[in-house]
C-alpha cells in the first residue's frame, strides 16, 4: 500500500480515466509493476545501456583473446555473407531484448510476461499464415506488372542463409516486438489511455528507427508499427504480431530479396529489383496491413 501510495504521488503514468474495454487485456498487462513516468524515464535508457555495454565488455574480451576475426565488423554488414550478417544481427537484437528485460525487471518490477501479454499459439500461427498469403499475392502482382525485374537468385549459400536467417530474425522481430509492441506501447497506453495516439505514437517511434533505410522504409515501417500497435493492444499479446513481422522478415531475406531492401545482396531464392514500384509496393503494403487488421479484430471481443 505504501509502495501504490508513493507511486502515486510520484506521478504514475496511471491515473483514474481507464483505456477502452477493446483493449482491456492488454491494458491489464501494461498496469502490472510500477509505472510512475520517471521509471520509464530511468528503464528505457538503462535497457539501451545495458544492450551497448554488455555486448562491448564480450567484444573486448574476444579481441583480448585474440578469437575476434578482424575482417568480421565488414562481412557482419553485408547480406551477401549470410552466416555472419545473421548471427550479428541476432546478437545485437539480443542484447537489446537482454536489456529490456534486466530493465524492466530492476526497475518497475516488470516479468517477462507482463510485456509479453496473453501468450497465444495459435496467434502467433494466425500472423504467420494471413501475412504469408498476403506476401505471395503482393508478390505476384509485382511480377505480373514487372517479370523483367525477377531473376532466379540461389547459390550454394542459400540453405546456410535459411538456417541462420530463421535464427537471427526470429531474435530480431521478437526483440522489436518486445520493445515496441510491448514495452513502448504499454507506457504509451498508460499515459493516453487512448488507442490512436497510442498506435501512433508507437508507429512513429518505429519508423523513425527505419529512417536510416530511406523514406519509403521509414514510411512504411511507421505504418506497420502503427497497425501491429492496434494489433497488439487488441489481441491482448505480441503473438499474432511476432509471427507477421517473423515472415515478414524472413519472406525478404530467404525468399523474394529485393535490391532496394535492407536485406539487398542476401543469397535468397529470388532477387527482385524493380525500384519503380517501391512507392507502389508501401501502398499495397498498407492497404494489406489494413484489411489484416480489420478481419482480424473484427467481432474480437477483448476476452476473446
């Protein structure tokens, strides 16, 4: 009681208006731990610390060792070396989820599952398979309005790319998930008590990590990250989002690759190089994201 009582007082992001019944789960979720502003003021930054210096500390003691491969900082940036652009990049979103978690845990004695949310197989399964078929159509369409731009692209390092892809994007989409999906957007419901500035806020925050990738990734991205904050806060977890950012990941870098993607040079099945329909393919991409959404939460009622 007196813990609740100094929150309070504190400035928890909590106060008496309650978020929509349509989210109710969810919301359920955000509330556990202590949630005054400035812990996730202190959490946020720690969690970024933790997930720079920790890594640093190992970094270090390899080379001390002499067992860092000097050349492994320029293979580990670049998709056409598969093994090493993966298993780094699943690293590094490793120490990020490894960061968070230690964060929230020290301080707003947060668990796991309290960001995690109502944890649901068959979610998960559902966002791999509707996104998936989503992707093949979309997929399609661009060959029918561009073949030319489509090429056969396997080698002999493509089985490689599908085991450690599967692996380091799995740690990566569950991270980002993790943060934005569930860390971000928790506060953010916690301070508005409202879905659409909190779905938007959420968005923007993601997409402004994509800037780097150009605008139309930086777009796009925003509106994915707007959507699955919907998706998320009305299904009560990041399950069914885990799975669709899973694929949609993994569909980029093992199956059709394009050469304006992050994942450009990757050995995957198929290579697509068709920059003219870029602005063409966000506005798919949006519209698909949409109508998933709407046939998704549609009728769900927040117990459901």
């Amino acid at each position: 009681m007196k813990m609740q009582i100094a929150e309070i007082q504190a400035g928890s992001l909590a106060d008496k208006r309650q978020p929509p019944a349509s989210v109710a789960i969810y919301a359920q979720y955000a509330a556990r731990g202590e949630n005054a502003w400035w812990r996730y003021a202190l959490g946020a930054p720690l969690a970024l610390l933790l997930a720079v210096v920790i890594p640093a500390f190992v970094m270090l003691a390899l080379m001390l060792a002499h067992l860092w491969p000097a050349d492994l900082m320029a293979t580990a940036n670049d998709p056409a070396h598969p093994v090493a652009f993966f298993a780094f990049n699943g690293a590094v979103f490793f120490a990020v989820l490894a960061g968070f978690i230690v964060s929230a845990r020290l301080v707003q004695r947060k668990r796991f599952g309290d960001i995690v949310g109502r944890w649901r197989w068959r979610d998960f399964a559902a966002g791999l398979a509707i996104w998936s078929a989503a992707l093949i159509c979309a997929t399609l369409v661009d060959y029918a309005l561009a073949p030319r731009g489509f090429r056969f692209s396997a080698t002999g390092q493509t089985p490689a790319l599908m085991l450690v892809a599967g692996l380091g994007l799995a740690v990566q989409t569950f991270a980002e998930e993790f943060v934005f999906r569930g860390y971000v957007t928790q506060g953010l419901l916690l301070a508005t008590r409202r879905v659409a500035p909190t779905a938007v806020l959420s968005g923007l925050l993601f997409g402004a990590m994509h800037i780097p990738n150009g605008g139309p990734q930086a777009l796009s991205a925003t509106i994915f990250g707007v959507i699955l904050a919907v998706i998320a806060m009305r299904t009560g977890s990041l399950a069914f989002t885990f799975g669709l950012h899973l694929i949609n990941n993994l569909f980029g870098a093992v199956i059709v690759a394009s050469t304006s993607d992050a994942f450009r040079g990757a050995p995957a099945l198929f290579s697509q190089n068709t920059p003219h329909l870029m602005w063409w393919d966000t506005a798919v991409g949006a519209v698909a994201l949409a109508a998933v959404a709407f046939v998704v939460l549609r009728g769900r009622s927040p117990s459901a």
